[in-house]
C-alpha cells in the first residue's frame, strides 16, 4: 500500500464563501463553539459554524489570506457593510475611531487568497514556500524562543521540509508571501496630524464582535425568561426586531 502524502502535500482544502447569518440560536452556538477551543482556532470554530459543511480540521489547514478573507466575507453577512475599528495612535496615545468598508477589505483580501506557492534558486538548488497556515501558527505556539519559533515556522511551510538548515532568502519570500494576507489601513491622526498604519486583526475583531453580540443576547434572553417564564429556545426564535419589542414593555 502506497504511504499517505505528508501535510505539506495535500491538496488544500477550499475556504467556504457561503455563509448563514449567525444570529438567535446559532450566534450562541458559534459563541459555545469558539469557547471550547484554543484562542488561535476560535475563529475558526465560527466558520465551522455558519458554514455548512465545513470542518475545523480542514479550515485549520487554509492559508491564512484565504481564512482571513472568509472571515471577512462571514463578518459583512452578519454584522453589515463596515467595521468599525478603535486603536490609539501609537505617536501621541489619541484614540482613533474609523470605519472600513467590507467590500474593500474583501476585495483586498481576493488576491492574496489566491497566491503562492512561490520558487526561487538558491545555491543551485529549487525551494518552494507555500502560504502560512492555522496550523503551522498553532505548531510554534509551545516554543519559547522566537527565533526557533520562526525556524520552525518557516520549516514547516517549506515544500519539502529542508533536512539540514534553512534557505538564506526563505525569511524574505515568507514575508513577500504573506504580506497581503493582513489588513493595513493608513489614518491621519487628528490630535498629532501624524498618518498612522493601523493593522486590523480579522480574527479577533470578528471574535470579539460575537462574544459581545452574544452576552448582550443572553442578558436579553435572561430578563424575557425571568419576565414571561418563557424557554430559552422560544426567545432565540424570536426576531431581534420582536425581542426589542418585548424588553420595551418590561422596562416600563
């Protein structure tokens, strides 16, 4: 019998692009999921989520672009057309508040998705670089040092993995590789009027979005349950609009 391909041969496995609205129920479903695995696969366990079919096993292993960008494609499904995003200026500490379009970080993030592996010739000898992955992430987490952290990355996404040392320039095509897999936006700050490049982590942007949509959905569905005696499951099959409506009467 003929041995199964190593990792780093596989096929890749395809980012899911269709997506329910996780609201009601499956919010608090996706909340539940994220909340059982480590923080890096969090996001992860809310496109297993909302994407029928998915895997986290197989999402695990998506290059981090094309993570990103389903990441971005479940954000605008159900949180809407911008993210609204908080950082302070890293020159003066002002606090900066802005909006990204979803269609342009989606739009940004197409490309990259699609990109790699890239080759070059190095000493007489071909070396190929695939893109980054969850699961090449997770691997350097239990290393201390970060410089064999970053060996281990680099060896891991090298195809195929080098015996002996690393190529000289495989740290400079890593970096080229992946670059476009993150999000950047350029912001004038308004208190220093200095231009800041502010990078937006997707991942936990989207996860925080849900932890916090799904405590302000159990306090609701606390207050109807102690109110009216009603389950749980008949409050998460109301609508966002009619449970609104129902916590308006029992203010008053």
């Amino acid at each position: 019998m003929r041995a199964p391909a190593p990792p780093h041969q596989l096929a890749g496995p395809q980012a899911p692009t269709a997506f329910r609205l996780l609201n009601g129920e499956l919010l608090l479903a996706a909340w539940e999921a994220g909340m059982q695995v480590a923080e890096l696969r969090r996001p992860l366990a809310l496109l297993a989520t909302a994407a029928p079919g998915a895997e986290l096993t197989a999402l695990s292993r998506l290059p981090i672009a094309a993570r990103n960008l389903a990441l971005a494609r479940l954000h605008a499904a159900t949180f809407g057309p911008q993210l609204a995003v908080l950082a302070d200026c890293p020159q003066c500490g002002e606090r900066l508040e802005f909006a990204l379009e979803a269609d342009e970080v989606i739009s940004g993030l197409e490309a990259a998705a699609t990109a790699g592996p890239v080759t070059w010739t190095e000493d007489g000898q071909r070396h190929q670089l695939r893109p980054v992955t969850t699961d090449d992430l997770a691997a350097t987490l239990a290393i201390p040092d970060p410089s064999a952290a970053e060996d281990l990355l680099l060896a891991r996404c090298l195809v195929p993995p080098p015996d002996a040392r690393l190529p000289a320039e495989a740290a400079k095509r890593f970096e080229e590789l992946n670059a476009d897999a993150e999000i950047r936006c350029a912001i004038d700050c308004p208190a220093c009027a200095t231009r800041q490049v502010i990078d937006l982590d997707i991942a936990r942007y989207l996860w925080r979005e849900v932890a916090v949509a799904a405590g302000r959905l159990l306090t609701e569905v606390d207050a109807l349950a102690r109110a009216y005696g009603w389950p749980e499951r008949d409050i998460l099959r109301l609508s966002a609009r009619r449970r609104a409506a129902y916590l308006q009467l029992v203010s008053q």
